[in-house]
C-alpha cells in the first residue's frame, strides 16, 4: 500500500504489476478508525489532551483535520463522539 494524496501520478495498471496499490491518506486513515472504532476514539482524545499552543478542543482540531484534506477521517471521527 502506498499513502499518498497524490494519486494521479500512482496508476493502478502500473502498481498491480508489484502488488500494490495506492489510497490517499484520508481514506486509509479512515480504515484504520474502521478496524477499531475504540481504540480510535481513544487515540484521538488523548491527541486533544496533548495539543498544546495552542490548545484546541475535539472539534477545533476535528476542524483542523477537514481543512487537512481529512474530511471523511475528520466526519467518522466526529460521528464516534
């Protein structure tokens, strides 16, 4: 698997040919939330708590993350809260 928000430049005729693939980074980031929506969640909360300067609550930086290019990543997340 390649992470990357530059797929346009990962064809998929040309990665199958060594087992790979490419995803942007919002939707592997949104498997990963998928495979564990718990430890996700947990992950996230404690992010919040070590974010400092400056210091944001769980929807600022769910904020900060859809202006990331995160938005589906951002939009489960929130949905779990």
């Amino acid at each position: 698997m390649i992470v990357t928000n530059n797929l346009k430049d990962f064809k998929d005729e040309y990665l199958c040919e060594y087992g790979l693939s490419a995803k942007s980074a919002d939707d592997f980031i949104a498997d990963i939330i998928d495979l564990n929506h718990e430890t996700a969640v947990e992950a996230f909360r404690k992010l919040v708590l070590n974010r400092r300067n400056p210091d944001l609550d769980e929807y600022q930086v769910l904020d900060n993350l859809r202006k990331n290019a995160l938005k589906n990543s951002a939009d489960y997340l929130h949905a779990l809260l």
